[in-house]
C-alpha cells in the first residue's frame, strides 16, 4: 500500500489549497462543529495500519 505524500486538509472556496498534513497528528479527517470544513484530527498517531491513525479512528476502516 503507498502511501498519498500531499494530504490537504479544510479545502474550500475561501482556502482553495488547503492545509498541509501535520506529520505527528491523525491522518483521519473530522468536520468539528459546525460541521462545514474538514480538518485533520488533532489526536497523536501510533494506531491502525501503518500507525497513521489515533486510538479513536484506527479501530475503524481507514479513509485512503
């Protein structure tokens, strides 16, 4: 399985690029409320395949 080197994050109208991926958090993208742009999960890594994801989202089937 590769591994995707250029994950953004928030994209939208007002911020067309996006953020990049911080490299310690989750890779897992969440929609805090209100719920209108994603963003990357704040947890630590260390779970899941690879250990990209947090103890919450690498229980689950990761999003590629």
């Amino acid at each position: 399985m590769s591994r995707p080197t250029n994950r953004r994050y928030g994209q939208s109208a007002g911020n067309e690029k996006g953020y990049a991926e911080d490299p310690t958090r989750c890779v897992e993208e969440v929609y805090p409320p209100p719920g209108y742009i994603p963003r990357q999960c704040s947890r630590q890594r260390g779970y899941g395949p690879g250990s990209l994801w947090c103890k919450q989202h690498g229980k689950k089937e990761p999003t590629p």
